[in-house]
C-alpha cells in the first residue's frame, strides 16, 4: 500500500474514487464486508480513473484480454460477511532467497486493526511465507472463523490441496526418496489449523490490494534491520 495514492471501487457501497483507504468516507468503508466488492489501488488518479473506466466497459468477470487489467478482488464465500470472521493477511520474502527475510501480518477483527511482523538473518521466501502464517495463527486474540489471505501458491496449495498432510502421513517424504522441505513449519502450521477453524485463501501480490501491501512493506522493514535473530532450524541443515 505504501505506493498507492488513489483507490478505485468498481463494486461496492460507494462507487468512484477515493483518496484515502482508512478513514470517514474512505475506499475501505466501500468494500469491507461487501459481497464481491472490486476494488484496486493506483499511484495516481489518472491510472484510476483509467481503470475505473474501463470496468465500465464490460461486465466484472469478463476476460480482460488486451484491455484494462481485471481487478483484483477477495473471493466470496459463505463465512466472508460473518460478524464473528478473523480476516488475516499474511506475507513473507528473504533477499537474494536465501538471505535475510522477514514476515508481516495484518489481522481485522470486530473493527479493530493489529499489525505485527518479525525477520531472521538467514532463511528463505518459502520459510517467511509459512512463518506469516503460523505466527498470524498462534497470536490470535479473537475467537472464531478464520480467513487467512496469502500471495503464497505454496501454502495455499500445499494446505488446500492436502500436501502438507500427505507428506505429514509419510514421514515427511514428499516422494519415496525426496524429503519434503521445511518439514519443521508445516508441522506447525497444521498443528495450529488442526485447532481453529481456518480458511486459506490465495490472493495475487502487487496486485493493489491494500492490506496484503500493507504486508510486504513490513516485509521489507523486517529484512533491512540490522541484528536479525537466526532461523536455527534453517541454519542447522545447513550445517552452520
């Protein structure tokens, strides 16, 4: 979100266009909680107004093909609108992959807004990932449903899919002469779904989406700190 100064909503309360995405009369008032809400956001309003006119010109849905890129949205879903929901976004990346990384996570609850991240000073893109997603899980304070959103193919896959389990059941081998790798955060991860009532839910990266940039800024701050702890697992197969 850090380079977004315009938000467009196409489906939602209000439509148009919208300075701010916090605040009285802000893009989020427009699409939090609303079914199927479209909305991105632009560096500028003429990027805006572009998109947003464009939108106009065909119906939601419709194969973009060379026009206006499709606008990216939250999927529905049956618990998206429920007032008890745990609405989580989790990102995380490592520079040079590996090397030093970080995760960041923004979790929206009954109104209320929370904001943590952490980093380590040798692991990878994946490990960050998973790491979001287990601190996000494991530092819950609200009770209930929850929706976890990931720019991550694979975490969302490898827990939608059932590979996370399968490789669980074998020992973690992902085939019969291949371990899977970063056994160590998958158990964890399950672990802590196997307790609460999650839903995972892939949504595309550098895509607009404010709460998951919101994400990758932390992700960055995390990754430039100087003094980062290890990731003692990582460093350890890795014989250091």
């Amino acid at each position: 979100m850090s380079n977004k100064k315009w938000y467009a909503v196409g489906k939602g309360r209000k439509k148009g266009l919208f300075e701010k995405w916090y605040g009285a009369g802000g893009a989020y008032e427009q699409v939090n909680g609303f079914p199927g809400a479209v909305y991105r956001g632009f560096p500028s309003r003429q990027e805006a107004e572009r998109w947003l006119a464009g939108l106009r010109d065909r119906p939601v849905g419709r194969p973009a093909g060379k026009g206006p890129e499709k606008p990216s949205a939250p999927p529905s879903d049956r618990r998206s609108n429920a007032a008890d929901a745990v609405v989580i976004y989790t990102d995380g990346g490592s520079l040079r992959n590996p090397g030093p990384g970080g995760f960041g996570v923004v979790e929206l609850c009954k109104g209320r807004r929370r904001e943590f991240s952490g980093g380590y000073r040798l692991t990878t893109n994946n490990r960050m990932e998973l790491t979001a997603c287990i601190e996000a899980l494991r530092r819950l304070r609200c009770k209930g449903p929850v929706i976890l959103h990931s720019d991550s193919k694979y975490v969302v896959d490898g827990i939608t899919k059932g590979w996370a389990r399968r490789w669980r059941a074998r020992g973690w081998m992902r085939t019969p002469t291949e371990k899977a790798k970063n056994a160590d955060l998958w158990a964890q991860l399950l672990a802590l779904i196997e307790c609460n009532d999650v839903e995972f839910r892939w949504v595309k990266g550098h895509a607009g989406i404010p709460e998951n940039e919101r994400c990758d800024a932390l992700v960055n701050r995390e990754q430039a700190k100087q003094g980062l702890p290890p990731d003692v697992e990582y460093e350890r197969e890795l014989g250091k």
